[in-house]
C-alpha cells in the first residue's frame, strides 16, 4: 500500500523517466546502514572487496522511498539529516563527496511525532522530512479499492511468474477477500493472491484456492440476538459495498459491473434501485 503510493507519486513527477528505489529501513543491519545508503570503496573495510554504490547514488534524479523511516538508529538520523541539507553524500572509504539530487518519500506505521516525543526520533529530522503528510487508511478501511488493487497485483503476478495470461477472480472469491480483515493490509493480500496462484485452475481463483484463515471473533450473547436482528441490514450493506466497489471499477458501466458481479443487467439495476444507488 505504501510503496504502491509512493510509486504513483514518482510516476506522476517530473522524475518519473529517473530510477525509483525502495528499501525497509527495518531490514538493514545497523553495521550496513552506511554502506547501503552511501556506498563504499573497495578496500574501505573488512569484506569490501568492490565498490558499492549506494542507495542515494542509485536514485540520483529520481526518488528514494524510506520505508519504515522510524526504525533508523539515531547515528543514521543524523548523517541522513545531513544529506537532505547538503544533497551531498561521501561513500566509505572515500575522500571525496558526491552530489546528489534525489527526491525522499518516507513511510511508517509508528507515530513519529512520539518517536520525538520518547527522545527516539530527531526533531529536526522529523521537521525535514514531514512537508506533506499523507495518512493512508488501512486495506479493511477501504473496501471499495479491494478490485483495482486485486487487478494490479494479478497483472503484477503474472508478469512475475510468467504467465500467458493474467488470472481471473471468481465472484465467490471476491465476496470471501471482501470480507476478510487484513491484518497484514495490502502485503497479505499479495500473498494470498500469489498462493493461489499455485492452486487454481484454468487461469481462475475461487474461493477455495484462497485458502483464507478462519476469521475468530469472540461471541458476546447480549448482542447475539441483535446482531441476528440486523442481519438483513447487514447484508444489505454488504450488497450495497460490493455493487459500488464493482461500479466504480469500471467507471461506473453499468453493463460492465453486472458481468463483473455475475449476474444480468436487469439483476443489477433492481438492485441499484433497492440499495438507492445512483
């Protein structure tokens, strides 16, 4: 989710014809930071046996998406505040600087602003970076994204495993990932999509092949009765999410959206009139 936004941001910029270049923060050892982030000389410590170009360099003109950008130790804060005010970055082993001209987009799921807070996060850091602030809802806020992000990630998929065609999702499919949680946001859909790539047949994913995890959910017995109640308005509302989701991918096509759903376009428009759906 974050990175699929930061890579429409760069497509959308005056950068787009340069290189985008992702990294977890995360996921770099303390000891390598520097090195994955300036490069380094040949000889410039034990085990660099060649240059390395870092991932400033590797994004110069383009942009580098910091994903994560919280989990960095202090003593990176600092050198990378000092690149963002300089544009200028010295490999390892080095005596010479180099400049750099590189766009930063930086992501995190912990709130920096407690990070300054805990003493965690730099203040001046902080400042530098958060320019323009985009909040972007969790996946199981935003149902209606569910069709376009399943197309693009199956066309993702497909060009990745080398498919001859681009997999279709069963309607039952679509009702079953509609109703699923994500925990693990648009990450754990990639991998249960990728899953069912391997079971699925004739280039088709049912419900079945999605192999999703029961949903456990705790039983409150004053509310059994009025949530059984509600059921019908329940329904209704998932009817009315569905239907949209299907509308809006296509643009609002009618006819389109009534194949999407599997059902006749007259099907669809009782409904639309039911649900009040312009």
């Amino acid at each position: 989710g974050k990175e699929l936004a930061a890579k429409l941001i760069h497509r959308l910029s005056v950068r787009r014809t340069a290189s985008f270049v992702a990294i977890n923060c995360g996921a770099i050892p303390s000891e390598l930071m520097e090195s994955e982030f300036f490069g380094h000389k040949k000889g410039a410590f034990t085990g660099a046996v060649y240059d390395k170009t870092g991932l400033f360099e590797q994004a110069n003109g383009g942009t580098l998406f910091l994903d994560e950008v919280a989990d960095l130790p202090l003593a990176m804060q600092v050198k990378l505040l000092r690149v963002l005010q300089e544009k200028k970055i010295r490999p390892i082993g080095s005596h010479s600087e180099k400049q750099v001209d590189v766009r930063v987009l930086c992501a995190t799921h912990k709130d920096l602003a407690d990070k300054v807070k805990e003493g965690e996060f730099r203040e001046d850091l902080f400042y530098r970076l958060n320019v323009i602030e985009l909040v972007i809802p969790p996946l199981r806020e935003r149902r209606a994204d569910l069709p376009l992000l399943i197309e693009v990630i199956l066309q993702r998929l497909a060009k990745k495993n080398q498919l001859t065609a681009i997999p279709k999702l069963s309607q039952d499919a679509l009702f079953a990932l509609s109703d699923y949680p994500f925990d693990g946001n648009i990450r754990e859909l990639e991998n249960i999509l990728e899953r069912a790539l391997t079971w699925m047949e004739q280039g088709v994913i049912t419900e079945s092949d999605l192999m999703l995890q029961p949903v456990k959910k705790a039983v409150n017995t004053e509310t059994a009765l009025t949530e059984q109640q509600n059921l019908e308005h329940h329904l209704e509302l998932e009817e009315r999410q569905l239907i949209e989701a299907a509308l809006e991918s296509v643009r609002w096509n009618k006819t389109k959206a009534a194949k999407k759903l599997g059902i006749s376009f007259r099907a669809l428009r009782y409904r639309l009139k039911k649900l009040g759906i312009d």
